[in-house]
C-alpha cells in the first residue's frame, strides 16, 4: 500500500508492481515484487513536491487475511518497512507501517486503510485513507473497465498540519495498466498510476 | 483534540466495521467453509488426474481483471496450454490445451491459488 496509490500492495506470485502516486503536496513511488499472492518486498520514495524533503524505505507488505467468495473479495493487509526520513528538520532512521482493509464486488468498492512513518523522536506522517465507488458499468475481463471513487483522506504531518480533503476520481484498468485521475475539492490534482509486469 | 481525534478514530472503524457487516451478510452467504479459504495452503484438488482438451475451472474471488491478469500469465508459462480465457461474469477459467498434452489439476489449482483466488474445482 501507498500514501496514494490505493490499490493492492500484493499481486499474483511473481509479478512486479511499479505504482507512482501525484499530488501537489506529496508523491509516493513503489516498486514492489510479489513472492507469494501474500507477501510481496518493495522500495518506496516518498517526497514532499518544492520542499526538498523525502523518505525512502525498504517494506515487507504482508496479506494477512482474504476471503475469497463468490463474486466477490475482500482483504486485510499489513506492511512493515524501515528507512530513512527526511520530512522534519532532520534525517532520522524512520518505520513506515500500514493496515489496509478493502473489499469488493464487480458492482462496489470500499477501502480504508492507515500509514505512518515514525522515527524515536515521534510522528513524521500519518495518514488515514476511506474510499467508496461503483462501477458503472461491467466489461469483459479483455475491456476497458471504469470506476468512480470517492476517496476522503487526512494527512497529519509532523504534528503540526492536519489537512482532510475528498477527492473523486475516475479510475481506468486495461488489463496490466491501471490509472486513476482525480481532483480534490480544494482543488488539488491527484494521478495514480500502476503497472503490473 | 486528542479525544477529538480519538472519536474520529473510532467512528470510522465502526463505520468500516458496520459496512463490512452489512456486506457480509449477503455477500458472504455462500462463502466456502474455513478450510478452503486458508490462503497459504489450499491444494483442494487431491486429484492428480491429468486433464485434456478444454477444461473449464470454477474459481472464487476473481472481481477484477486487472488482479486476475495473473492468472492469463501464469498459464501462460506451461507449454501445453494453448489459451486461456478468463470471464469473471460466470466466475469461470476457461484453459485449452494442446492437442495431445495434458495438465493435472494439481497443477491447474496451484496456478489459481498463486494467483490469488480460491480453486473450486473443475466444471463437468
């Protein structure tokens, strides 16, 4: 899972995720491979846009728990990582963890998930995630599938600022390629982008 | 603040918790028993039979294209498989394999679980 990207952190047994997320306040760019459908390793570099800030961390996304019914799935997952951050004043040797818990039919689509990068001295980034959408329309697995998703979101940073903002998106996925598009209503503009090789 | 932050906190679990309750309780009425969902070890077909021709696999869990593309890929890999049709409608893996070449259903659950989805078996 990302600090954007809000797909899942764990693919099918030897495949290799690149997801990049876009905003004006913050970016997060993963890469990750997948050893099992339940555990995957991934690198993350995350940086905050005209700030010169970052954090990078080396993560273990682990699937906890799915359930697998009929026409539909849901998931738990956990991810544990360890790196450096740089958001404060200084470089600090920092954890980044995540819950994610989402669930979803062909129809309907509902997420929420937590991620926080601390270090000894405190909090650098908290960030908690919902979103709920449709689709509004059912294509064949070769089509063009469409989602409309509205995501709330609030980000506490450093444990000074608090924003919240609600975003409605338009995701697209064609096959291996999977692109959200969506501008919050305070005006940011936010891309999602993952492949799947 | 804090207690402020607090009920905001737990208000969205219960929301979240609420919703997957209410979910549940339609959805996962025909959820398969807890033994078949175990993730990290469901080899139900205990079958070794060798299969032929077109073989059709009833399959749990496939929603999205974009997360069942592995299962296109990963058959994709074994040499007698000639093509491989997903249609999540009918929650269906549809594999045709090479005129005289034969895949065990071991080996077909192993690529679904792999996958990610849970095997329920070959369809007759």
């Amino acid at each position: 899972m990302t600090l954007g990207v809000s797909a899942h952190p764990i693919s099918y047994k030897g495949s290799m995720g690149i997801m990049t997320y876009q905003s004006p306040s913050l970016t997060h760019t993963q890469l990750n491979y997948s050893f099992r459908h339940w555990l995957a390793a991934g690198v993350h570099h995350i940086a905050i846009p005209n700030q010169k800030k970052s954090a990078t961390f080396a993560s273990v996304n682990l699937l906890l728990k799915r359930w697998n019914g009929s026409g539909l799935q849901a998931n738990l997952y956990t991810i544990l990582g360890a790196g450096q951050s740089h958001l404060g004043e200084s470089r600090e040797t920092s954890g980044l963890t995540g819950l994610q818990f989402d669930i979803e039919d062909r129809d309907y689509y509902f997420l929420a998930k937590q991620t926080q990068i601390f270090h000894k001295k405190g909090i650098d980034l908290k960030q908690t995630i919902v979103r709920t959408g449709f689709s509004p329309y059912v294509d064949p697995f070769d089509g063009l599938h469409s989602w409309l998703i509205l995501e709330w979101k609030q980000t506490n940073l450093l444990n000074k600022v608090t924003r919240s903002d609600l975003t409605p998106f338009v995701r697209l996925f064609y096959r291996n390629l999977l692109f959200e598009l969506g501008q919050s209503f305070k005006g940011d503009t936010k891309v999602n982008l993952i492949v799947h090789l | 603040m804090e207690i402020k932050i607090m009920n905001k906190k737990i208000l969205s679990l219960i929301t979240a918790f609420a919703f997957f309750q209410t979910f549940s309780q339609t959805a996962f009425a025909k959820m398969p028993n807890k033994k078949s969902i175990n993730h990290k070890s469901q080899h139900s077909a205990k079958n070794q039979k060798n299969l032929r021709g077109k073989v059709t696999i009833k399959v749990n869990g496939m929603v999205c294209s974009f997360c069942a593309q592995g299962i296109k890929k990963n058959f994709a890999q074994y040499k007698s498989v000639k093509s491989t049709k997903v249609n999540l409608d009918k929650m269906q893996v549809t594999i045709n394999l090479k005129p005289g070449a034969t895949l065990s259903e071991k080996e077909i659950a192993k690529v679904i679980v792999d996958a990610g989805f849970s095997y329920k078996g070959v369809k007759k």
